[in-house]
C-alpha cells in the first residue's frame, strides 16, 4: 500500500481544546483523519502482538509544538506509516486492516446502518444486494458470490474494483477495494462522476483462466469482462476475428469465445490514460498497459505508435514521487502537482536506466506492478490473494476523543462499546471536518507548463515527495540468457 500524510486538520474536542487531525491517504485516495495518539496506539499494539522489528515512533512532546514542529511531526508519522506499510507481515495483518476500517468508519462513516447497494459486472448488469456501513471488502465480496453462486474455491480469482467513465466514454480503472475499507462509504462518499463498483478478475497470469473454465458461472465472468475489454479498446482484434466473436457471441459459445480472445493482443492488460515519459526522450506522449508480466509503452509520435516493453523481472526497483508546484507548505496552499512513476531497468546487461513517467495513474500503476511481482513470486494464486479475513484476536481500538473499543472480541461487554459509540451522536463542540466528501476523490492532477515542457527535469521552487524505492524480488531471478 502506498501511504500518504499530505497534509493535517485542527479540530476542537469536547473540553474545548484544540487537537490536529492527520489526513491519511492510501494509494491515492483520502481514507481517514487520526490523532497521534490513535497512531501511537497502534504501533504499541503491533510491537506486542507481531514477532517483528518496527521502525522508532515519533516520540512524544511534552510542550505545545510550534509550526515547524507540527510539521516534523507530520512527515516522521508520513515516513513511519510508509516504513511499516511496506512490511508484508504489518500490512497483511487484521490489526493493520481493522485499524484502517474503524478510522474510516469513525471519520466519515457514522452510525453502523444496514444499506443497499449495487455490484455492477463488466456487461453492466447490476447486483443489488444487503450490506452493513461496517463490511469490509472482503464481507461484501462474499454476499456477491452467494448471489452469483460461484464456487468457493473460485473466490480469491475476482475482488471489486471502482470503475470511473469520463465524458468521452473511455472506461478508467482506478483501483481496486480492500479488506481495510468499507465499500459503502468508500463509493458514497467518492463523488467522481460515473464511477461505480464492479467485480473483474484478480490475477494476472491467463493460465488460471483454464482453471476457472471448468466452472459455469466463473466461465461466464470471464466471458462478459473479455466482451467488455473489447468494447472499451483494451484488447485489439481484427475486423475479420471481430465478425467471427460476434458469431460466437450469438450463438452463446462462451468457451469457444474466450479460446479466441485469449490469444488476442492485451488480454489480461490494464490499459491506462495517455501520460508522457521520458523514453524515448522528453515529453513523449505515450499509452501505457500493464499485464503479462511487462509494461507496455506506446510512443504517440505524428499519428503513429512505437512499441517498447519493459519486462517487470528486470525492473530492479521503482518508486512514487509527487512534485508540488508553489510555495513550500506552510504558505499559500497549492492544489498543482504531480504524480511520478519512475523504475530502474535493466537495459542490458550492466546497464541500469530509470525511467519516468508522469501520470494521475501513477499510484495505480504501481500498485500492479507489485500485485505482478507478488503473483510471479508465488507460482501459485491460491497461497498468495486469499481473502484476508479482519483478525479476530482481541486489540483495542483508541478513538479520537480518547473512548476506546475492544475489537475482535465476542464478549458482551465488546459488543455492547461498539454498538454505544456507532450510534454515539457527535459533539456539538467539535466541527464538521472541512469538505471530507471532496477528499474522497482520486488525486487530480493540473500539469505545470514547466513539467510538459521537459518532464524530465525536477522545476526549481517544486516541493519533492518521495516514497520509499519498492525493491523488485523477481529482479534476483534474471539469467545471462535474459540479457
């Protein structure tokens, strides 16, 4: 996951004090607003509970903290969330997830309510189906396969993505739901025009499509995404192969169908919004997909398009950077920058280029990058994309106004602190955070004339903010042969 603290909110509590409120974002999107404290906690209750070793916490302060201070603080809780999100073992745990799922709850969620709401699949047909404001991901996911009645060993292969369609009808993808979030309030609350959930596959390699063709309803699943892929341009085909699918089509020939789409070229890519590079050289214009264990760029170039693949065991790290336009923080507040994805590659053998691209999708691209590594490391889906279920070991859950809540713990006594501060009215003393709902938007992107002009240069007066370099494991497993 890809974390982020961009910036922080003063609030009012019940006793009339003010306290600052850290606006977490997870990859890319505004999630929920915590105290220190609350992250304090949670690190302690890691430190017990995991048998790791876990970066120092920013430490306390014992005098009111001055502005610089406020954001030294802010950055060292940026850097820390960043470290232990890194870590597999922290950022697989139910205590992480469930953390993330009661302060969303507690930040936007309100009350724990019983709701309706749609799953759309790839064809558009929709899904209507009894949810709780508390269901994570994962809980929702398995409402929608009952209703599809798709075999449990067929679960982990499909998960719920949010699919936004822009004013000329292009079909964007921008991410994909987690077990650390509600879905309800996720989509409620995102306000992105078009945008909906719906459920696609969660693997990367097609071999598992053989595997789910043994199956009715998980054949038909992979049939009406691959009609939807084609629909949207994803994956190209011919005009003769076109006639022919539509035949097959016609004649309800799902298997034949996708015998013939499979070996079509981008299947089993993401496609992505055009972005510029700076390969093959500054500015270029390009197409990127993802799939197959490679990023595809296309070169736009006087109508015409280049290919280059970048095979993803040869990328030996990558890292996210944003590039804020305008005075430092602290000033004038500026909504103009940038997202970077850049990746060191393996051009030839000892040679080592990095190479940059510039797009809002950047966070997303690198989140299937590490999905592509992960499922090439593992061999196998069934070990590695199960459903993480919330823990249900027992931790104590420390909200903002300092009333704690026991989660993971069938007592009465648990149940009955969840079900007091769920419905818990908010104090009158303490304000309605500022424009939470347009928080919930993916990050926009307003690119500087000086960034188009040369993509490639850092502009002097930008602010740098840098995640930690993602090291690429499979990059240990290229050969002479390879090179």
């Amino acid at each position: 996951m890809h974390f982020s603290i961009p910036d922080t909110q003063e609030f009012i509590d019940a006793a009339g004090n003010t306290y600052v409120g850290y606006n977490i974002h997870i990859n890319g999107l505004f999630h929920c607003t915590v105290r220190y404290k609350q992250l304090y906690s949670l690190h302690e209750q890691l430190t017990k509970d995991l048998d790791i070793s876990l970066p120092l916490f920013p430490p306390k302060k014992f005098f009111p903290l001055t502005t610089n201070q406020q954001e030294e603080r802010r950055l060292s809780l940026e850097k820390y969330i960043q470290t232990i999100g890194q870590n597999p073992i922290v950022n697989n745990s139910g205590m992480l997830n469930g953390f993330l799922l009661n302060a969303q709850q507690e930040t936007i969620g309100g009350p724990s309510n019983n709701e309706v709401m749609d799953i759309f699949l790839m064809n558009g047909c929709k899904r209507t189906i009894n949810v709780s404001t508390r269901d994570h991901s994962g809980e929702v996911l398995k409402k929608v396969y009952k209703q599809l009645k798709l075999s449990e060993q067929y679960y982990s292969y499909f998960v719920l993505f949010i699919v936004a369609q822009d004013e000329a009808n292009s079909i964007h993808l921008l991410r994909k739901l987690q077990d650390f979030e509600s879905p309800f309030i996720t989509i409620k609350h995102l306000h992105i025009i078009g945008s909906r959930i719906v459920l696609g596959k969660n693997y990367w390699d097609i071999g598992y499509d053989l595997k789910l063709m043994n199956d009715e309803v998980a054949t038909n699943l992979l049939y009406i995404q691959a009609i939807a892929e084609i629909q949207w341009g994803w994956i190209h085909i011919t005009d003769e192969l076109k006639s022919q699918l539509n035949i097959l089509q016609k004649q309800g020939k799902e298997k034949e169908y996708l015998d013939i789409v499979r070996s079509s070229k981008y299947y089993g890519y993401i496609q992505f919004a055009p972005c510029f590079c700076d390969y093959p050289q500054p500015n270029s214009r390009v197409l990127i997909a993802i799939g197959r264990n490679e990023l595809n760029l296309r070169i736009l170039f006087n109508e015409e398009q280049h290919e280059k693949v970048f095979k993803v065991s040869r990328m030996r790290c990558w890292r996210i950077t944003t590039l804020q336009n305008g005075s430092e923080r602290g000033g004038e507040e500026s909504d103009d920058f940038n997202l970077e994805l850049s990746f060191e590659y393996l051009i030839a053998k000892n040679q080592l280029q990095w190479i940059t691209v510039i797009s809002e999708q950047a966070i997303l691209m690198s989140v299937c990058l590490q999905a592509m590594i992960d499922e090439l490391l593992s061999k196998t889906i069934d070990s590695s994309n199960k459903i993480q279920e919330v823990s249900q070991k027992s931790w104590i859950y420390v909200m903002r106004d300092g009333q704690s809540i026991t989660v993971g713990s069938s007592s009465k006594e648990s149940e009955d602190s969840k079900k007091n501060y769920y419905f818990k009215q908010p104090s009158k003393s303490e304000p309605i955070m500022k424009k939470l709902a347009d928080r919930l938007s993916i990050v926009k992107i307003k690119r500087s004339n000086d960034v188009r002009n040369n993509i490639s240069d850092k502009v002097q007066g930008k602010q740098t903010l840098e995640y930690d370099i993602k090291e690429n494991n499979a990059f240990r497993m290229i050969g002479d042969d390879d090179l």
